[in-house]
C-alpha cells in the first residue's frame, strides 16, 4: 500500500504528464479538424473525447503499474531486511 506521499508523488507525475501529453495532443491532433470543429460536428467531437480519454487511461495505467512495481520492490527489500525468523 501507498503512503500518503508516495500517492500524492504518483498524482502530481500523472496529471503533469498528462497536462504535456495533452498540450502536445492540441498542437498536433486538433489542427486536423479545425473545420469540423469550427461547424461543430458532433461526431468530431465524439472522436476528439475518445482519443483524449484513451490516452489518459494509457498514461494512468502506465504511471499506476510503475508506482506499483517500485514499491513492491521496496516492499520485498524490507522484508527480506526485517523479517523475523
């Protein structure tokens, strides 16, 4: 399990990462539907919230099992330090 600042850690990396990840999504994605998105076409922006969603859920899965594996490799080199026998 997480200590507090193990997940406060793991939020602020995710949502900074997210917040790049999502400025360079706008830079290079929306320029190609600048005039769907001009006329407001639903299914654009259907689409647009799909590639959005898709992308945090990889970066959050991402951060998640990296922030997982680190402490349970933290948490077996404890035990194997400290284990009663």
């Amino acid at each position: 399990m997480q200590s507090k600042k193990e997940s406060l850690l793991e939020t602020t990396l995710s949502v900074g990462a997210g917040f790049f990840i999502a400025l360079l999504l706008n830079l290079f994605m929306l320029p190609l539907f600048i005039d769907d998105i001009s006329n407001q076409v639903l299914s654009t922006a259907v689409i647009i919230g799909v590639i959005y969603t898709t992308v945090s859920m990889v970066r959050s899965y991402m951060f998640r099992r990296a922030f997982n594996g680190m402490a349970e490799k933290y948490n077996k080199s404890i035990r194997g330090k400290y284990t009663w026998k």
